[in-house]
C-alpha cells in the first residue's frame, strides 16, 4: 500500500487537462479568525491528499540556552498523544497506507500528512493530534535524546558537515542560524521535559502557522474539515516571538578544522539574497554561470581542465531571516591552495565581462525548464505554497520566476557578480588533515 501512495504522489501532476487550456489558479488562499493561513489546491488527478502544516517553531526559536529544543519537540511530536501511544499512531496510519511525520528545519517545524482520499478523515484526526495534544511521554523523549546525540556523533565523521556547521557560525555570528538544528551532544543531553512542552505551549500556534492542502480534494471540503479540526484552536496571548535578520555584513573570518582525511573540503561563504530582494534573479542566474551545474565555469575549469577538485560547485540558499552564498570544493590535501586559488580566479573573472550569450542563454533555459519539477508531486507543491506564503512571495510567484529570469542580461550578471562574488568578502573553512 506505501508503495502503491508513492507512485500516486508521483503522478499526481502527469497529463493534466486539454492542450491549450487555461492553467489553473495555483491554490484557494484563506486566513482564519484565528490567524491559521489556509492554502488549498485541488488536484483530482489521483484519490490522494497531502496536508503540511508549518510553525514557526524551528531551531532559530531555540533559547539561547537550549540548542536543539524545536528539533527534539519535533521528533517527540508523533510519539504519543493524548489519546494513543506511538506504536499505536504508528500502526493507525500505516493501516490505510498513509505518511505522518514531523521535522524540524532553522525557520520551522512541519508535520506532514499523506493518505488516500478515502481515509482523510483518519489521517486529519492523527495530524490535528500530534500537532495540539502531543503528550511528549518521558521514555520516549530519553530514547529520541539518545538517537539525536547518535546522529550528532556520527555526523562529526562527514567533513561536509563538519565545515557547513563552522561557516555558520563565521556567516551568523550571534545570531541563532549559528547553531545547528539539532543541537550538540551536550545540549540535547540537558533537554527536559518540561522545556519540550513549554516550547511547544508558545510556539506553536495558529496565528504564526500555515496549512497547504494538496489532492483530490475541493476547497469547500478542505475548509470544512481543517475549521472543525483546528477553527478553536487559540494563541497564546502573547504576540509570536520575533526572530532578527542575520547580519548582513559579518566579520570576514578563517577556520581550519583537522581531521583524518585523505581529502580537503573547502567552503567559502557569506550572506546571500532573499527571493524578495532585487537582485536575487539575477544572482539566481550568476550563480548558476559560476558553479550551477556540469557546465558551469568552475567545473569546466577547476574539475574538467585542471583536475583540481572532486566536486566544485556554488549556490544561494534564502532563509526566512537571512540567505548564504557559498561556494564548495572537495581536493586534494596537497592542491588545497590551487584549488581554492584558481576558484577565487574564476569568481573575479564574473566581475571583469560580461558573460558569453551562449552561457546567459543556457542557465535561462535551465532554470525556467526546470523550474516545473520543483511542483511535479503533491507534497513538492504543498511545501512550495508553504514557501511562498512565509516569504510573502505571492501566488503568480511561479510566472513571476519565469518572467524574472528571462529578463536578466549580461549586464545584470556582471553587476552582482561585482557586488556580490568579491572574494575578499567571503570567510572560509577548510577540513583538512
């Protein structure tokens, strides 16, 4: 049965309606008298609906004394309610085929539901449990803080990780994205009880929550069942916690890590751009130029010519309050200084000409005709209308991405690549022996 609700959920965007008709609205947005923001795109392609409910409950709402706090409230939330233990919510959900769970990120929380339509209202009774009577049973969290610790330790062998964790706290200096989603080892470890529920009492709440519902659903169906479900549910009286921008020039600054490695990872990192900035299509589209993908400069360059690195890429990652611009490469531990210098090379060459049509043309082609498989399945929809109505983006968000990109020029890429591709703005770590 899980299987048979993967290939739907793969499908549920394949042959949709006749050739040459009007594209549909993306979704029906509602707000409650509560505050819970509603967004409800039918799909009835196939007999599924995927529901997604986010909180602004992740690791940057952490208190500054207990790293790791929204991630362990996130794990707990599924492992025993009010009315049933987590085998039994396990084997409830399992029975009709479906998926509940809940994960925690740095902007929020969300819990994730996926059944066939037939059994909605079974799924909708599980998730309108986890997410308001979690019961976050004592023997449950001490098992939950033993695997996340587990993680954590093991986590320490993928040098990926280890530099990704180091160039956030260089980027965010004092501000939570410096600390990871989950925590230390130490902090986890001191995690009570009662911080998981005080946590989950403030922040999760309607008035800084939204719910996507995408499948074989109508919206007056969607209404109905999510208003006798949550319509009751009341805030805190206290506003929701707000959350300061990450700064956006940090101290420029270098890490070294060792470790026992045969190979160096390198990361150079500093603040990047919201989707609501001005300049972010065209640093979309610079950043692609740089290090986007196989044709990109520096894997032409860096990879494919001089056979410095073993992976050479470049990306920009938005986050609610704040985005990061990195540039990555795996090398050799003694090619360390060429990489990394022949990579600084190419990131100045963006800045000194225009970049050639033939590449502009193809990172345009790229990112507009891929842009659609980024909504080919319900749940990629549901966490994309998620997206949008966090970031205030809007629901033409997807014409406007299309619109947006084909208008970028060289003279556009140039631009950023000045303002934003400056070396010497960039901090860096480097795992190496």
């Amino acid at each position: 049965m899980r299987r048979m609700l993967a290939m739907l959920l793969l499908l549920a965007f394949v042959g949709g309606g006749p050739a040459g008709a009007a594209a549909p609205p993306l979704a029906h947005r509602e707000v409650f008298a509560n505050g819970l923001r509603v967004l409800v795109a039918p799909r009835p392609a196939v007999p599924i609906v995927v529901v997604r409910i986010s909180l602004r409950a992740g690791s940057a709402f952490d208190p500054p004394e207990a790293p790791g706090l929204a991630n362990l409230t996130a794990e707990l939330l599924t492992r025993g309610t009010a009315k049933r233990s987590g085998p039994e919510l396990d084997r409830a959900i399992e029975f009709v085929g479906g998926d509940l769970d809940a994960d925690a990120s740095r902007d929020g929380t969300i819990i994730g539901l996926a059944v066939l339509k037939k059994d909605l209202d079974l799924g909708l009774d599980l998730l309108t449990e986890v997410l308001l009577t979690p019961a976050f049973p004592e023997e449950e969290l001490r098992r939950k803080v033993g695997e996340i610790q587990g993680a954590l330790r093991r986590s320490e062998e993928s040098p990926e990780t280890v530099a990704g964790r180091a160039l956030a706290r260089l980027i965010y200096p004092g501000h939570p994205y410096a600390h990871q989603v989950a925590g230390t080892v130490e902090s986890v470890g001191r995690l009570t009880r009662e911080q998981v529920v005080r946590f989950h009492r403030e922040r999760y709440r309607p008035d800084a929550a939204v719910v996507s519902v995408v499948g074989d659903v109508t919206v007056d169906e969607a209404r109905e069942a999510l208003r006798r479900r949550l319509g009751a549910w009341t805030p805190p009286p206290d506003p929701p916690l707000a959350i300061p921008q990450a700064p956006a020039t940090p101290p420029v600054a270098h890490e070294t890590v060792s470790r026992d490695l045969t190979q160096a990872t390198v990361y150079l990192g500093r603040p990047g751009l919201r989707q609501d900035h001005p300049d972010y299509f065209p640093l979309l589209v610079c950043n692609y130029i740089l290090g986007g993908g196989s044709a990109s400069r520096l894997y032409s360059r860096v990879r494919e010519e001089r056979g410095l690195a073993y992976s050479v890429y470049s990306s920009n990652s938005p986050g609610r309050y704040g985005a990061s611009l990195v540039v990555a490469l795996q090398t050799r531990v003694d090619a360390v200084e060429g990489a990394v210098r022949l990579v600084k090379e190419e990131m100045a060459r963006m800045t000194q000409a225009p970049v050639e049509e033939r590449e502009l043309r193809l990172a345009k082609d790229y990112l507009i005709g891929s842009f659609p498989l980024r909504l080919d399945t319900s749940r990629k929809l549901a966490d994309f209308l998620i997206g949008i109505e966090e970031y205030g983006l809007g629901l033409d968000y997807p014409e406007r991405f299309k619109s947006e990109v084909a208008k970028v020029t060289a003279a556009d890429v140039q631009r950023v690549a000045a303002r934003y591709l400056d070396a010497a703005t960039f901090s860096s770590v480097t795992v190496t022996k």
